[in-house]
C-alpha cells in the first residue's frame, strides 16, 4: 500500500475492454491532442505560441496560459519514445501516491514553471517562456525515482537514481550553449518540486521541523536493582493483532483470486484495517 492513499485512489478510473485507465492514461491523451493541434495550428500559420506561458501577456490577460502552455509540442523522431516514457512514469507514481497527490503533483509542476517565469520578468525584466510538457516528463521521472530508487531500470544493472541523475545534468547542460538560464531554471524548479513533493508523502504529508530540548534541570531519579523473578513464572505471551490477521486473510485472497473477488464489505474491511495499521505505524 502506498502512503497517504486510500485503497480506491489507487485503482484506475474506469476499464476499457482490459485496459486500466488512470487519471495518467486521460492526461497523456491531452498531451497527444496537443500535440496534434500545434501542428495543425502551426501549419495554417496560427499563432500556436500565444498559448505558451509568457509573463508579460500573462499579467496582460491571457489567462488561459498557464493550462495551455504544456500542451504546445512538436513532433520529433523520440517524440514517441517520450509519450510512452511520461505514460509509464506517470501511472506508477499514480498508483503509488494515489490519483488526488497525483494532480496536485502534476498541478504543482505545472504552477512552478509559470511562477518561475513570473519571476523572470519581475526580478530582470526578462519576458521567459515556457511550452511544451518537456520539464513536466522529467519531474516525473524525477518522482519515479524518488520512489524507487535502487531499482535496476537500465540495461538490468543501473539504478534509476542514477540513470535519473544522470538524465538531470544532460537535460541540464542542453540550456547552456543557447545561455537559456530561463529554461534551466524552469527545468530545475520542476524537477526539485517532483522531489520534493514525493519526499513530502513519504513522510506522511507532513514538514518537519528540527525539535529543540530545553535542558532537564530536574534531579533524574536513583536506580535501584530490582529481584530477579523466579524460575517458573510464566508470560503471558503477546495475543495476534486482529488487525493484521484480517488483512492477511483478505490479502491472500487477492493473490489467490484477484482483487475482484473481494466483496463490497470485505473491501470496506481491508480499507478499514489499513487505516488502523497507518494510524499505528504514525503514532510510534
């Protein structure tokens, strides 16, 4: 079970045939149609980049820029490759964080990039930009890694932290020929909100600030040695937690039957139990 989702939040949205459709399957299908509409708008020589984020024509009234701006792509010969890389990572950090962490993952990436160009222009005057739903894909992979991090992604051997660094620094230096700080900067805020939102989860959604101890000036109390008990004096043995027990039943039906073969109560139950097993971990 993944932290901080419910055991609905994790399944897909709806089936299609045998297909699972997650809120990751509905976005990278937006993706697709933006990029078919920036070059049906581009070959009829439309203005396909008044709907990329600008600050300037932002704060002018148009609006609508920062839900556009990820959808202006182009294609290319990995144009493909990269679909299906944002569909991949996408729907395990889905499944893991939960569908409503996922939009607000999603979302925030989304928001990061546009305040880092609002920035841009505030601070240096500089009118940045920002399109398509490059930086978008590399957070998530970003995130992805956060999550499983000594995976053996590539070749059967490297780490995915260290396949996803090394993907930072060569996404990283792209921006330094052309000097476009903007679009580094962009690249850097998305990947350290994918970061940083995914630690922020694993902690349970909660910031934790260092703890300062003021000092005991109490007299700490004399140690006295206590009688060894006697030989015979039996314990009384730990009883099985109720909980746990009920969740390996349920849990074993889905492997032997699939998760279809819960019912709507022992759905409710298996839910139920989970929350009791998080609010005990939380409180250790």
């Amino acid at each position: 079970m993944s932290y901080g989702a419910s055991f609905h939040d994790n399944q897909p949205i709806t089936w299609w045939k045998r297909l699972p459709i997650y809120a990751a399957t509905i976005i990278t299908g937006v993706l697709v149609f933006g990029l078919i509409a920036s070059v049906l708008i581009a070959s009829a020589n439309g203005p396909v980049m008044s709907f990329a984020f600008s600050g300037p024509t932002f704060l002018s009234g148009a609006l609508w820029q920062i839900l556009t701006y990820p959808l202006i792509d182009f294609p290319s010969f990995f144009t493909l490759l990269g679909i299906c890389c944002f569909f991949s990572w996408a729907c395990e950090v889905e499944k893991y964080i939960g569908r409503k962490r996922f939009f607000q993952l999603v979302g925030g990436i989304i928001l990061g990039e546009a305040l880092t160009c609002l920035l841009w222009w505030w601070t240096f005057r500089i009118p940045a930009t920002a399109y398509s739903s490059y930086h978008l894909t590399a957070a998530l992979l970003i995130s992805f890694a956060t999550l499983y991090p000594n995976v053996e992604y590539l070749f059967g051997w490297v780490p995915l932290k260290w396949f996803a660094f090394a993907s930072f620094i060569l996404g990283s230096l792209m921006y330094f020929p052309s000097h476009r700080w903007d679009r580094l900067s962009q690249l850097w805020v998305a990947c350290g909100i994918g970061f940083g939102f995914i630690r922020w989860v694993q902690r349970g959604g909660e910031i934790s600030f260092p703890k300062f101890r003021m000092p005991n000036l109490q007299k700490r109390p004399k140690l006295r040695v206590l009688p060894t008990p006697k030989e015979g004096i039996a314990h009384h043995e730990a009883e099985p937690d109720e909980t746990t027990t009920e969740m390996d039943i349920l849990l074993d039906k889905i492997a032997k039957s699939g998760i279809d073969s819960l019912s709507s109560k022992e759905r409710a139950r298996l839910e139920k139990a989970r929350e009791e097993l998080l609010k005990r971990e939380s409180s250790r």
